[in-house]
C-alpha cells in the first residue's frame, strides 16, 4: 500500500494513479478494437475468397457443359480436330478481352498446353512439371484436382500481368475427360489487400477519436485534482498546523483547544479526542510509575523461584536416568543368562525386546541431558558395520511386532561423524519404523553412494500417513498419542542433523513413508 508523506504527496499520488488508470483503459480499448478489427479482416477475407470461389466454380462449369453439349452435337458431323477447334474459337470469343485476368485455361492430361490466351507462346509446351516460386507443381496438381468427379480447387503464386509481378492465385479445374482436357481458370486474390487497407483506415480513424476522448478526460481529471489541491487541501492544512500549536501548547497550559481556531468540524473532535488521550496517557504514567516501583523486586523473586524449578527438574532428570541404567544392566544380564539355559523362549525374547526399547529411551535422555556440556568429536566410521549392528540391534524388537527388515546397504560406506550422534540417529529411524509400521508389513533400510561426496541412509515403512510434517521434528509431538514415547527422538535427530549439514527429506502419503539423511563423507565442521 502507498503511503502519503504529505497532502502534497497524495495529490501527487492521485494524479499518477489517474495517469496509470486512463493509461490501462486506454490500452485495454485499443486492443479490444484492433481484435474486433482482426475478426473483421478475418470475415472480409473469408467472404471474399468464399464468393470468388463460386464465380469461378460456376464459369467452369457453364464452359463444361457447352463444350459436352456441342461436342455431342456435332459429333459423327465433323471431325474430332475440327470440333475441338470451335470450341476453342467460342471460348475465345466469350473471353472479356479487357480484363487480363479473366481467361479460360485447358491442358491435356499429360500437362500440354491446350489453350492459354494471355500467353499463345506457351500454347503446344509440355507445362507438367513447372513449379512456382514455393515449389509446388502447379500444373500436375491442377491436372489431378480436376479428374476428381467435382473437380477441386489448388492455390498458388503465379504471375499477374496486370501488375507485373507475381501474386498469390486460386483457380478451380474441371476434366472432360473424352479429350483428357483439364478446364480451369483462377482468380488472384491480392484484390482482397485494397479492402483491407480501407477497414484499417477506418480502424485508425477510430483508434485517434479514442486516444483524444481518454486524454480530453485525463485532462479534465487532473485539472480537477489540481483545483482540490490548491482550495481544499490548503485549509486541511492550516488546520493540522493550528492542531499542531496546540500539542505544544498542552505542555505548558492544561487547555482544551478553542473551537474557533479550526475550521473543519472533523479537526475539533479530533483535537478534543487528543486532550482526553493526553489525560489518560498522563494517568497511566503516574499508574506504571507506581507499579515499576514494585515490579523489579518481583521478577527478581519470580525468577529465582524458577531457576530453582528448572534446576530441580534437571537434577530429577539426571538421578532418574542413572538410577534406571543399573537395574537395566542387571535386566539385560540375566536375559542373556535365561537365552543362554532357555534357547528360542518367545517369553525372554519378549522381555529382551522391551529391554532394548527401555535402552533406546536411556539413550536419547541421556545425550538430551549430556549434549550442551560434552563434546562430541568425529571419527572415521564404518556406516556398513553400524547399521548392521544396530539392524541386528532392533532384529528380536521388529520380530515381537510381527515386522521383518529388507536391507539394501552398500559395502565399505565410511563417513567422518561422532559415533554417539549417529546411534540416535539410526535408532530412533528404526524404532520409530517398528513402533508406526502395519503389522506384518516389511521396513525397508537403505544405505548407499549418492554421489563421490555424499552418502544416503533411508527408512520406508508401510504406515499412515504423517498428516502435518512440518511439525514432526517439533518438541514433545507426537503424530498418534496411543503409540506412546515422548516425542523428542525426532526433535534430538533435527539437531544433530542441523549441526552437521545433514539434508534430511521426509515422503508420506497414503502408501507409505520415508525418511531419507544425506551425509557429506567427509565433513569436518559442524553449524
């Protein structure tokens, strides 16, 4: 939106934006009238061909039939020569010798020319394979076209006496076919240009009464909005000035205006709006004075108690997740025990798979805990060997669900990252893979080359749809609240992602959903 820095400006304003407008109409008009003027040329030219068309198509078929006519008439009276010969002399005689462009023409079917009356010389020479200026063997197809039963029409450039120069020409042929003669004649239709140029000047004329019409208006308008500056936008002006004295004013003297220092009535209600905002706004400081007075000591307190809150948590936090990683030790020990006696239990292999979920837990609460005070440097590792332990990790927790896992993992793919950071990675892809999967559907691992510097890690599961994946990497969400966790693993994973220039792109639709990480090989810096 265009904002005024003055009357000045808006008047300005006012003018350019009349100028633009009467611009677009006037543009908007023109070429309304110049497509209406093409529909026009397009209907003359149309008409025009359409009506010469049938003239010539009618001529040729009069000259047909006399010629059938006296041919059958005088046939077994005189010879075949001697009737072709009068034919030729009546069509002669019929001919408007004061139009060049008005003629017969007749070739045999093998492109000899018949009869020809603007050029005799041609007359008795084979024209068959004569071509016009675009390629095209006129007198074949003619030939051709007339041999049809109704005959047919060809277009072509062909030399116009009457302007000395070649022009484009349609012409229609008929064949008698008991002399193999091909009957036709043609009009040009460069005649169509003189109405053309006739439509155009009264399309120009139209275009000028147009353009001055619009200008006469935009004239006018501007004029008009020059008036309404240089009256009314004076005293509007006079007015804020009066309203402006009286601002500075108020700082010394507590008065409200004099009605009669303004002249528009809008102005003195504003001005009495100002001096009761101006009271109220004096009230409200002695108020925040008052209460600044007493608010400083109570963020200090409010603070203090929250810092103590937050510290707590984090001690609770802390304590919780040590406390539970001995008696995890102890369960996982004794599991390994119990398989060791007690081989192929679904009972023990149960327990073990709620173990190892318990595991995963501990492990993202205590890098969430660890992550802003230890370092996490980076090595050179094995990303082969990693997930196919941690594949063979999660293999009894995918079995319990019902899920299985099909691996398409290139060998000896090495990348430069911290190990711990890449398990939580893996891990929650492949925990949450089995916690969203259909039951008895297939997780798909993918790990392979994208390019010499880039490797990529996908998962793809058979599950619902994620519908608001802009918030799946958020705190705490969780896409279905009765699968359980806490929904932060995907919230640990963005970060590490982020940290270490990890494009990651997720695909979910009604079929299936995949998680795809692209790691950089050898990245040696993190955000």
């Amino acid at each position: 939106m265009i904002k005024a820095k003055s009357l000045y400006h808006l008047i300005l304003y006012s003018i350019v934006f009349i100028v633009i407008l009467t611009s677009s109409f006037t543009f908007i008009i023109i070429e309304n009238a110049f497509d209406e003027f093409q529909e026009k040329i397009d209907i003359i030219k149309t008409d025009f061909s359409n009506k010469q068309k049938d003239l010539i198509q009618a001529d040729i078929k009069k000259t047909l039939k006399f010629i059938e006519y006296y041919h059958n008439q005088f046939r077994g009276i005189k010879s075949e020569r001697e009737i072709q010969n009068d034919v030729l002399n009546s069509i002669e005689l019929m001919r408007d010798t004061k139009d060049v462009n008005d003629y017969v023409f007749i070739y045999d079917f093998d492109g000899t020319s018949v009869y020809y009356p603007i050029s005799e010389k041609n007359i008795g020479k084979n024209l068959y394979e004569f071509t016009d200026p675009t390629g095209k063997k006129v007198i074949k197809e003619i030939i051709d076209v007339s041999k049809e039963n109704k005959g047919g029409f060809v277009q072509y450039i062909w030399y116009k006496p009457e302007i000395k120069k070649e022009a484009l020409k349609i012409s229609y042929a008929l064949s008698y076919k008991p002399w193999n003669w091909t009957i036709g004649t043609g009009i040009y239709l460069d005649e169509i240009d003189k109405v053309v140029k006739e439509k155009k000047y009264e399309y120009d004329e139209k275009i000028s009464n147009y353009v001055l019409q619009i200008l006469s208006l935009t004239i006018m308008l501007v004029l008009y909005s020059v008036f309404i500056y240089k009256n009314a936008t004076i005293l509007i002006v006079n007015d804020v000035k009066e309203i402006g004295k009286y601002f500075k004013e108020t700082q010394k003297d507590d008065m409200r205006i004099k009605q009669d220092r303004l002249i528009f009535g809008e102005f003195k209600v504003i001005a009495n709006y100002a001096y009761d905002a101006i009271h109220n706004i004096k009230d409200k400081n002695n108020m925040l004075q008052h209460l600044n007075s007493h608010l400083e000591e109570t963020v200090e307190h409010q603070t203090k108690e929250l810092k103590n809150l937050i510290d707590s948590q984090k001690q609770f936090l802390k304590n919780s997740v040590h406390e539970v990683n001995t008696p995890l030790a102890i369960i996982r020990t004794n599991v390994d025990l119990l398989k060791m006696h007690t081989p192929n239990n679904k009972y023990i292999s149960n327990i073990e798979s709620g173990t190892k979920i318990i595991q995963y837990i501990y492990d993202d609460l205590s890098y969430l805990i660890k992550k802003d005070r230890v370092d996490y440097p980076k090595e050179y590792i094995s990303f082969t060997e990693f997930l196919n332990e941690r594949l063979e990790f999660f293999h009894g927790v995918a079995a319990s669900n019902d899920l299985s896992f099909i691996t398409n993992i290139d060998e000896d793919i090495y990348i430069k990252f911290n190990k711990t950071e890449l398990q939580r990675i893996v891990d929650n892809n492949i925990s949450n893979s089995i916690k969203y999967s259909y039951a008895k559907s297939p997780i798909y691992i993918r790990l392979t080359y994208f390019n010499d510097d880039n490797v990529e890690f996908s998962v793809k599961t058979n599950s619902d749809k994620i519908e608001f994946a802009d918030k799946i990497f958020n705190d705490f969400y969780r896409e279905n609240d009765s699968r359980g966790g806490f929904g932060l693993g995907l919230k640990i994973v963005k970060e590490i992602c982020d940290k270490n220039f990890v494009i990651i792109n997720l695909d979910s639709n009604d079929k299936h959903t995949k998680f795809t990480y692209r790691f950089k090989i050898n990245e040696n810096t993190t955000s």
